[in-house]
C-alpha cells in the first residue's frame, strides 16, 4: 500500500519502519524497495539492512550496486548496555 502512496523507495521504506515499529515495536527485519522508469531508463532504490541489490543489465553483465541503511525497527533501539 505504501508503494501506491508513497513517492519514492525512501518514503516506502521510512512508511515501513513506522509501521513496523507501531504493530511490532520489538522486530527488526531488512528490505530494499525499487523503482524502475522505463521511460526515463533510471532506477531508484532505497536500502534497509538487506543484502546490496545486484542489477543484471541486458548486455548480461552484473553489477552489484552500493547500498547503506539499517534494518527497519533498528534506529529507535537503544545501544546494548
């Protein structure tokens, strides 16, 4: 639903984490989100904690692109005592 809404990867990911930190304050998990114009020909994605996205261009190379972020539930956690 967020992805309907939302604008870009960013703004769907942070829709997540809010979601997932007001139903199930206590989990963690990890996503990416992206979106593609065809049109455009570019490719927007946003990263929480997954493993990097790879992009398999039609040339048949790969590419595994640069990707940050915490896991999603993570930034309100408190440091370990």
């Amino acid at each position: 639903a967020a992805a309907i809404e939302e604008q870009t990867p960013e703004q769907v990911l942070e829709h997540a984490d809010r979601a997932l930190r007001s139903q199930r304050p206590e989990a963690i998990a990890t996503a990416g989100f992206a979106a593609y114009d065809p049109s455009a020909r570019t490719l927007h994605y946003a990263h929480a904690g997954h493993l990097p996205p790879v992009l398999c261009r039609a040339d048949g190379s790969v590419e595994e692109l640069v990707a940050e972020g915490l896991p999603l539930g993570m930034h309100h956690m408190s440091a370990p005592t």
